[in-house]
C-alpha cells in the first residue's frame, strides 16, 4: 500500500492516470488488453489510415514499454547485486526496489510465548519507510506464516531455528493479500522451505501481462488459492483457525482483497491492510536505522537536527502522513527549479539533497485527526471500498461475531488490543450516519489528493462511481446494483445477497 507514494504525487500533478497505481487500480495490461493490443497490430499493418487505433496503440505500447522497463531495471540491478554478504542483505531487492533497498534488517518480537511470534522489516519509497510485518502462530501441525516479508539469511536462519526450539516445522505460508508489497517476496521464501504449502488469497494479479503463478515463483505443485467463503485451507486448520475473504473486487486493471485471519486459542486476528492503529509511539524497526524519521522531520531543507526522542516522534508523524495521505494539507510542493536551486546535499546526501516540500501547516492537527481507535487506511477508504458498502460492511459484519481479544494488522504499531466491534467500529465512514465523535477521522484537507485521485480515475474509467451508503433513502438491493463488480480470468467480485 505504500511503495506507490511517488507515482500518486505524479499522477495528481499531472492529472493523469497513465502512471498511477494504487492497490486496486494499478495501471496494468490484461489478457483482454494485450488481444486488444494484437488486433490493433494486425489492423495497423492492413491499414495505415485507421489513426483512432493508432493512436490507442502507441498510448499502450508506450505504458507498456515503460512498465517493462522499470521491470528491467529492477531486474538489473537484482542481477548485479544478488550476493547476500551479510545476514541482513536480501540479493532479489531489484524485484521490487523500494527502500531500504538491499538491506533489509529485521525486528522479532515474540507476542504470545510459543505460540505468535512477529518479524518487521522497513518497507517504502523516497524515505516514507513503515513497518511491514510477518506474522508466525504455532499450530499442531506445524508453523503458519501469514504476509512474508523479505527472507534474509537472518529471517531464514530465525525461522530455522524457530522450527528446532518449537520441535515443529512450516507447515503453511499465507499471503493474505493481492497487493505487491505482502506477496513479492512470498515466493522466495517458498523456495526456503520446499515441504511448506503456499495459500494465496484470490484475485492475484500481475502485470505487463497477468501470468500464471508459478511464472511469478510460486511452487505450482504446493501452490493452492483460500475459498473467499472462508471454507478452504487446509484441513488441519478447522480446529485453530477461522479466516475470511474481503472481496476480491476486481477493477478495470487491479484488484483488492484481503483474508483475515482469527487464532481461536488466543482469540488472535490477523489482518493486512483493513484496519491499523495511528499512535505516538514509534515502532520499534526504527531503533535500528531512524534514518527516515531524521530526514522528514525537517521543516525544511537547511534544517540540521539532532537525533533525540522528540524527533524521532516529529519524524514518525510526518510518515505516518506521507504513507497514508501522499501529501498532508502540512506541506507545501516546491517546483521542480526550487527544490534543485535549493538542494543542500552537504546537510543531508539523500536524493542529491533535495528536499521537495516545506512543512509549513499543522501536522500535529492532522495526525490527531487519525488517533482514537482503529483506522482504515485513507486510500482504500476514498479509492477502493467505498465502491463496494454493501459488500464490505457485510464482511465487517461478520467479525464482531469471532471472539477477539488483540489485532495484529501488517503496518504501523503491533499487537493491538481490540476486539471485534472495535473493527467493526472502523468502517463506519460507509454509512451515511458516518464516523462517531472520539473515534479517527481524517481531515478534509488531508484527503485533497486522493479526492483528486478519485475523479482522475473516474474519469480514465480505471474505477467505478462511487454508489450510494447504507443509512439513507437508497435501499440494500439499489446500492448493491450501483456497486462495482468485475471479473478476470475466471475469478469475479462477490456479490451480496439483495
């Protein structure tokens, strides 16, 4: 969800939509699109003079030249870099190169003795680094991993060593999500442990092209996809885990979807991107490298700090802004000539020393704004789930009734304790009564680029309207005909019952 933070700036600037991508809606070439793209070659080559197909071709040649580009840049400088050299390099970074790029240091925390255990590592793009989290629970039959992160030799030698001390092996690993950042490196960590089954949440994509999955890494034969209904899995499961599926809902170029997971025997839910909590603390992955805190806490580019607590708070803040709004209402964008002229690479190296933006608002504001219990992330709640309100309350719904005593969410602050209708609680931006007094709320101003975002998308037919909420004149079956339901190779969008 955060490794698109420069393309969505960009994407706002320009108002286009060429570039843009988000965790539903990123710009990518179908089945569909590249027997379009083939036809239009053919026709080309027959007729010169037909300019509207043309036209289309060269628009989607060019995004698709540009996409396997990047990917070949990636792919290059993984190629050059591969070897792991210390227990904290992770060679395949140019897969996905967002920072901390080759170095991937990690965080363990043991959250119930011999039973749940969670690693961190930093995950984001020009220094907006959050914490990204692999959750591991002691089954009967063995480990279950749920969101892979990154696997360096210090996570594989962890986990090695976590299967000897717990007499006990991984038996299951589960991406709980379609987006980038939680299923790219599952694959490689797959490779680790060649006994372990490999569970995908389903509406899996990819692009230039969507490929099958073993062509993306994943083991064909140990490969399987969880039932969005929450009946699949494996059959060892039943006794200790209860999980359901978040969609998939399938946009004209992406999807979104997530399963959630519930550990009946310590009434343990584990989730993805759904829900998290915005507090003062700073996450503990920062103690060994507040790097990124340092550099955003500057309110402007000749500032020269101190690395003491009270930055470090200043900092996350700032971040946690960044990875949920692109671009708080706190900030002012310098142009391009400013922010160059005004480089100071001799007070901080990092990106030729240009800082591109000014704070000059009130951060403090804003970040209260999101604190109070827990949140959904702003992009999912103005670009993604407010396609769907019938079908996403109907799976909010349904979590209050698991018994739930902690939530450990995949981003910002770990083992949260909250229960079902605190979940529950979180989605109640999707009604017309809206969110309750005392309870997170993003500020209007906040969400200006996602707004933007919203009708730029709608515009380039990338996403649907938005329907109307539940709470008002419009009646369940009349929202339900107004939501957004896709298909691709075969998988469809749920549809709630009238």
């Amino acid at each position: 969800m955060y490794c698109i933070l420069f393309i969505v700036i960009t994407s706002t600037i320009t108002k286009t939509c060429i570039s843009f991508q988000i965790p539903n809606v990123p710009i990518t070439i179908t089945k569909n699109h590249l027997a379009k793209t083939s036809n239009v070659h053919s026709k080309t080559k027959l007729n010169q003079s037909e300019d509207t197909s043309m036209t289309s071709n060269k628009e989607l040649s060019r995004r698709q030249s540009l996409e396997v580009s990047i990917g070949g840049v990636g792919l290059g400088l993984s190629f050059l870099a591969t070897r792991e050299n210390k227990p904290t390099d992770y060679g395949l970074f140019g897969v996905l190169p967002v920072g901390p790029y080759k170095e991937k240091k990690s965080i363990f925390e043991t959250i119930v003795p011999n039973q749940i255990w969670t690693v961190d590592q930093k995950f984001g793009i020009l220094n907006v680094q959050v914490p990204i989290r692999m959750t591991v629970i002691k089954l009967k039959s063995g480990l279950f991993l749920y969101n892979p992160i990154a696997a360096t030799p210090e996570v594989v030698t962890w986990l090695k060593n976590l299967c000897t001390s717990e007499n006990t092996t991984i038996q299951s690993i589960v991406i709980g999500s379609v987006a980038a950042e939680h299923k790219v490196y599952a694959s490689v960590l797959a490779q680790k442990f060649p006994k372990a089954k490999v569970w995908l949440t389903e509406g899996q994509y990819s692009f230039p092209a969507n490929l099958p999955q073993s062509f993306l890494g994943f083991p064909s034969d140990r490969t399987s996809f969880l039932n969005p209904d929450g009946t699949g899995g494996e059959d060892s499961w039943s006794e200790e885990l209860q999980y359901l599926t978040l969609g998939p809902f399938i946009s004209r170029d992406g999807a979104f979807a997530e399963s959630v997971f519930l550990h009946k025997p310590t009434q343990t839910l584990l989730c993805t991107d759904t829900v998290l909590e915005v507090t003062d603390e700073v996450p503990n992955i920062y103690d060994v490298d507040p790097h990124p805190l340092l550099f955003h806490a500057r309110d402007t580019v000749t500032d020269v700090l101190q690395d003491t607590e009270e930055i470090r708070k200043l900092g996350y803040r700032r971040v946690v802004l960044f990875g949920l709004f692109f671009t708080p209402s706190a900030i002012v964008i310098k142009d391009v000539n400013t922010a160059f002229k005004e480089r100071r690479p001799d007070i901080n190296t990092d990106f030729i020393g240009i800082y591109p933006w000014d704070w000059v608002g009130d951060d403090v504001k804003s970040f209260k704004a999101l604190q109070g219990g827990l949140l959904v992330a702003p992009i999912l709640q103005k670009l993604i789930l407010n396609r769907n309100p019938i079908a996403v309350l109907d799976f909010a719904d349904t979590i209050p009734t698991w018994p739930i005593k902690r939530i450990i969410p995949s981003h910002l602050k770990n083992d949260l304790k909250y229960n079902g209708e605190d979940y529950r609680r979180a989605f109640d931006f999707l009604t017309v009564q809206g969110v309750k007094p005392g309870y997170p709320n993003p500020l209007k101003d906040d969400f200006k680029t996602l707004d933007d975002a919203n009708v730029n998308l709608i515009e380039s037919g990338a996403i649907s309207v938005i329907p109307p909420f539940p709470g008002g004149i419009a009646s369940r079956a009349e929202i339900i005909a107004q939501e957004a339901y896709g298909c691709r190779a075969g998988v469809c969008s749920p549809r709630p019952k009238p």
